[in-house]
C-alpha cells in the first residue's frame, strides 16, 4: 500500500513535539505513561462513539483508517483525457460507438459513476434527466463520506471530555487519601495525565484523521462533477476542444502549471489510444 506521508509525519511530529517540549523541562516520558488514564479516555470516547452510530457504520473505521494513511490522489487530468477521446471517438463514429467503452478496462479505472453515465449517454437519456439522476447520486454518496467522517469527529468531541472525567475520578480518589501527604503532588500528576490523553487524542489523531477523510470527500466530489460535466457535453455533441477546455477549468491554476499544453490529439494518445 502507498502509505501517505503527510498523514504519517504529521502524527509523528505532532506527538514527538509534545514528548519533546516535556522533556525538556525536565520530564521524563515514564512519567506520562497512565495505563487507567487510557483505558478510561479511549475505551471511554470507543465506547460513546459506538454508542453514537449503528454497528453497520462502525464496521467502516478500520478501512476508513486504511484510507486515511493511504495515499491517494487526484483523476482530475486522466479523466479530462478520457473524456476528450470518447468526444473525439463519439464525433467520428457516433454518439452509439461509446457503447463499447461501457465495459472497458479503460473505465474500470475511474468512479463507478462514470460507467453509469455513459450508458444514460448512450441509451440516449434526456439531458435534464443525466444531470438530476448524477446529481442525486453525488449528493447520497458525499453525505455519505461526510457521514464517515463524522464518526473521528464524534471521537474528537468526546475524548476531551473523557479526559476531565478521567481527571476528577483520579482527583476524588486522591482526596479520598489525604493521609499520606507526601504522595499527594505525584498523584494529583498521575490524575491530570487523563486530561493530557483526552485533549491530544482530539487533536492529533481523531480530529486531523476526520479533516483528511473530509479532503477525501471533497476531491471525490469533485471529480465526480467532472463527469457529469464530461457527460452532459457528450450528450450535447460538444467539439473535442471546447469539451477539453470546459473540463479544465475544475483543474486549479496551480495544478495547471504542471501540466504541458497540449491539444486534444496529444491528450488523447496519452490514453493510449
């Protein structure tokens, strides 16, 4: 698997910046380390995050976590390229010729949604009727995929307020002890090392991890759009170029200076075709 660096390093040098900071006061990392504080901050906010979603929706976390450490990126230009080859094939053989692009390993490599688009292309659909049967589609599917976000969200909110809870049951038992002063300091410490747990938790791991899968949303979305955009104007009987030049515009300036001019012939041999 292509791990996703960013996502890696972030962790990393968020959690080593805290350790290190500590130990430069003076700290020790032995002194961090509070194996009831874990068990009731994370088995704490795991348990109040299950108990906020179905069993069908927590299933997901493990791949959802999969997805959030593996690199992903963009279609945006080899969709753009795809579809200026099926405008190009469709204005010299027919809107019907895209037929057997329908169940070709050339679009197994795209959104599923490609696939079903065409074939309301090439069945002949109204135009009015490809956009609000893609548009509902890409509206179900991105509320899903915020929805599956919403579950590291959810954890971020309650591992904070885990922490305190973790914090006052270790104060209530301190203060159930006064007898032993001299061990009141270290104790008070250890009871405060929940607090630590549920506060970094939130904001090094279950928050940024629900933020990426958002990013990962937000790209699908987009890409998405772009078909239908893609569709629509196969629909329409658009000129190759005027397709390709639409299409271009959901591609940023930034990204753009990365990518060589070249005219829809050029785009289209690097399909392969």
């Amino acid at each position: 698997m292509d791990l996703d660096i960013a996502t890696i390093v972030g962790i990393v040098l968020g959690i080593g910046s805290l350790i290190y900071g500590f130990t430069l006061e003076g700290g020790t990392v032995a002194s961090l380390i509070g194996v009831s504080a874990a068990i009731i901050v994370f088995g704490g906010t795991i348990g109040a995050t299950i108990t906020s979603y179905s069993m069908d929706e927590i299933k997901k976390v493990p791949g959802l976590l999969v997805r959030a450490f593996k690199n992903e990126k963009d279609n945006y230009l080899e969709i753009i390229k795809y579809f200026t080859y099926l405008a190009q094939k469709a204005r010299s053989e027919g809107l019907l010729s895209l037929e057997s692009e329908i169940d070709s390993e050339e679009i197994k490599k795209f959104d599923p949604i490609l696939k079903e688009s065409l074939e309301l292309v090439v069945d002949g659909s109204d135009m009015e009727l490809i956009r609000t049967t893609m548009e509902n589609k890409i509206y179900i599917e991105d509320m899903e995929a915020k929805k599956e976000a919403g579950i590291f969200e959810s954890a971020g909110g309650y591992a904070p307020t885990m922490g305190i809870i973790g914090t006052v049951m270790g104060l209530v038992h301190v203060l159930s002890n006064l007898s032993e002063p001299d061990k009141l300091g270290p104790s008070i410490a250890v009871a405060f090392i929940a607090t630590l747990y549920g506060v970094s938790s939130a904001n090094l791991l279950w928050l940024p991890i629900a933020q990426k899968l958002k990013n990962r949303a937000h790209i699908k979305r987009t890409e998405r759009e772009l078909i239908l955009e893609g569709s629509l104007s196969l629909q329409a009987g658009e000129n190759p170029k005027i397709l390709e030049r639409k299409l271009m515009t959901f591609i940023t300036q930034a990204q753009r200076k990365n990518i060589p001019q070249k005219g829809s012939v050029e785009l289209n041999e690097e399909v392969g075709r």
